[in-house]
C-alpha cells in the first residue's frame, strides 16, 4: 500500500514537471513570436526601400546610395558624389570633388574623379580596393549630386539666366531649355567655367546643322554659355551706303555681297586700291590692298568678311581731275566755237 502511494506521488511529480516544461515553452514561443514580428514591423520600410533601390545588393549598402543619381556625362568640379560599398560602410563616403577634380578617400588617397561618369569612377574605386588587397571582389556604386551647381545662359537668348543641367547635358538641350536663340543671333557662342573663367571655347554655331560635334557638345555644370550676337563690319569710301553691316545675312558674308547690300561702288572710284583692314587677336592691324575691280568680275577670289572688317573703297584722284577738265572744256567749247567762226 504505501508503495503503490509512492509511485502514484511520483507520477504526479512527473506530470507536473511535464505540464510546467509545456507552458514555459509555450510562453517562450510566444514571446519570440512577438519579437519578431515587432522586428519586422521595424524592418520592413528598410527592406522596401532597398528592393526599389536595387534589389538583395541594395540593402546591405549605406544609406547614401540613394542619394545622387547615376550620371553618364562627366563628373566637375563641386560636384557632390555618394560612393557605396556593399558590405563596407568604412568605404562608403559622401564627399565633394575639388576643384583639381579630386576626391579624399579612406586609405586609398586622393582620386582623380573630374571627367569620368557614375560607371568608370565605380570601376576606379572597385579596382583599388582589390589591387590593395583591401576587399577581394568589391561591389561599388557612385552617384552624382549636381543639382547644387546650374549653367549660367548669356547673351541673344530669349530667357537668359541660371538653369539647373539637363539630364544629358548637350549644348542644344541647355539653349531649348533657355527659351532658344533670338533672331540677332550670331555664329559663334562662348563657353567657359567659373572654375577657370581664362580658359574660353568658342563654338561655331549652326542651328540647322543637327547632329555635329557643335550641335551635341556636353556642357558641364558651373559652365557660362554666351550666345554672341551677330558681327558687324564696316565698309566706307566710294559707295553709295556706307556704314556699318550685320553678318547675319547669310553664313559667310563675302566682300561682294557686302558691296551689293551698300549699293554698289560709285564712280570714279579706285577699285583696284581697296583697302581691308582686319584686326589680329593681339590687337594689331593687318592692312590689304584689293582689287574690287577684278572680285566683282570674278577675275579674282572673293574674301570672307569677318567681324569688326573695315573694307574702304578710294577714290581715284587721276579721275576726279579727268572729270574736271572734261567739265571745263565743255564749258570753254562754245567761246572756241564762237571765236573760230570769226
């Protein structure tokens, strides 16, 4: 009897050692089923944001990733750049370029960024962390952040001012954008930099030639463009107009087509000592002597004027005195009609 007793209080040990294993597990199941899904409450705006910023890679990447965009045209000076390593915060940084074009970078130095894209400073960066032994296959992506630093428009444009720059950064895109040319427009546009405003481009500019070098040149931002207005040059002496000329009249305004728009040469004049006075880049003056003569019966080549030209047509002094004694004489012939038949 009393060990039929002992086994039944055992029994009932046992049982309530089982029932208080149960419940505890119970418990600590439900307690991980909580944290869990209070992690993932937490987690899961991170993890949408990497699967739009570039899927399973994008979120193990630092936050800058997305920030910048990816950019195809070259990378300036002032620009701003967001430089991502997958699984290396250390490496990934947010920096501006300097004006060199260069970049700090953790252990590697200084970069050079200036003039290379969002693709090729990603394969810089890639190929000096594994040639340094410092990660041995690095994922690297670089944005751009440009958006800080416009492109100044000048000049015979109908809204001139400062425009953020376009996504492919074309000479043609910036001057739509600007409201396009006016009509006093001229043929060549300036272009410099506020980084290094000495040094100038200057851009023969066609507007039906679509598809050139010109047309699809890539502007950089902090880049001023000036669109010239048209040239003038000067043509006085023997002409019936003289004065001042626009350019603008055809693409290249050649010396007789001047001479026609001022209403030809007039008599008496000395064709053949027609002076064209042209001006050198160093402010000198370089001094022709042209036979008008010889150009307008395309005997001789057509010169090219150019901006700020003087062409000046001389009067002939042997002609002038020819004029005036056949004018005497004719005055003096009826006293020697008159006298002879005396």
């Amino acid at each position: 009897m009393v060990k039929s007793r002992y086994f039944n209080g055992a029994s009932r040990a046992v049982i309530t050692a089982m029932l208080l294993r149960s419940s505890c597990l119970k418990i600590a199941t439900l307690l991980l089923l909580c944290a869990f899904s209070s992690w993932a409450q937490q987690a899961r705006p991170a993890l949408i944001a990497a699967q739009q910023g570039g899927g399973s890679g994008g979120a193990s990447m630092n936050s800058s990733a997305g920030i910048g965009g990816l950019t195809d045209g070259p990378i300036s000076a002032g620009d701003t750049v967001h430089i991502s390593v997958f699984d290396a915060p250390d490496f990934s940084i947010t920096t501006r370029v300097s004006g060199n074009g260069d970049i700090p970078y953790p252990i590697l130095g200084e970069l050079h960024f200036a003039g290379l894209n969002s693709a090729s400073a990603s394969q810089l960066i890639a190929s000096q962390l594994k040639d340094r032994n410092l990660m041995v296959d690095p994922e690297v992506m670089v944005t751009v952040d440009s958006a800080t630093t416009g492109i100044t428009v000048l000049g015979e444009i109908h809204s001139p001012g400062v425009y953020p720059p376009p996504g492919k950064h074309m000479l043609s895109d910036i001057l739509a954008i600007a409201g396009g040319l006016t009509a006093n427009t001229g043929r060549i546009i300036e272009i410099s930099n506020d980084r290094a405003p000495e040094k100038k481009a200057f851009v023969s500019w066609d507007p039906t030639m679509h598809n050139t070098d010109n047309f699809d040149r890539p502007i950089s931002p902090g880049d001023r463009v000036l669109v010239r207005a048209c040239g003038i040059a000067y043509l006085g002496g023997n002409v019936v107009r003289p004065g001042a000329y626009s350019l603008c009249g055809s693409q290249q305004m050649t010396m007789s087509e001047m001479i026609a728009l001022a209403g030809g040469v007039i008599p008496l004049s000395s064709q053949s000592h027609t002076y064209l006075i042209r001006s050198q880049p160093d402010g000198t003056r370089v001094v022709q002597q042209i036979d008008v003569h010889k150009i307008l019966i395309a005997r001789a080549s057509d010169p090219v004027v150019q901006e700020d030209d003087i062409i000046y047509i001389s009067p002939s002094p042997i002609k002038a005195v020819l004029k005036g004694a056949l004018a005497f004489a004719l005055t003096l012939s009826p006293s020697l009609i008159y006298l002879s038949l005396q």
